[in-house]
C-alpha cells in the first residue's frame, strides 16, 4: 500500500516540475521571441496569461512542498507503525 501511495506521489511530483518547466520556458519563448512587438493587439491577452503564469508558479511551488510534505509523513507513519502497535 505504502509503494501505491509513493509511486503516485512521485507521478504527482514529476507532473508538478513538469508544469513549473513549461511555464518558465514559456515566459522565455515569449521573451525571446518578443510577440508584444510582434502582435501587438494580442499584447493585453499575452500581458494576463503571463500574469496567470505567475500566480500559477506559486501555486505549483506551495502545491509541491505541501506534497512532499505528506509523502514524509505518511512514510514516517508507516515506518513506525508497526512497531508502536505491537501487542
């Protein structure tokens, strides 16, 4: 059971970096290729997503240390299980 619950945290975790990756080379992309000179009346909706992108990245950062966070303390817990109820 212990196994299921980690294999699905690291899933949780691989697909979380993934996320934050994609936002941060996405910022660089729209840097880099400089699409607020280039479409300029997209400019408003590129300025909101990138606004999005930020509050986003906070999130998956708070999101990922609360998991790790979890993952810790349910193995901690199972670690010591079976040697606290032993009868």
């Amino acid at each position: 059971m212990v196994i299921l619950f980690n294999i699905c945290g690291y899933i949780a975790i691989f697909m979380i970096l993934t996320n934050i990756i994609l936002i941060l080379i996405g910022e660089d992309l729209i840097i880099y290729f400089g699409l607020y000179s280039k479409y300029p009346k997209l400019a408003k909706y590129i300025q909101f997503q990138l606004t999005l992108r930020k509050y986003l990245l906070r999130f998956y950062i708070v999101y990922i240390y609360f998991l790790i966070l979890i993952l810790i303390t349910v193995n901690i817990f199972m670690f010591s299980y079976d040697y606290l109820y032993i009868s």
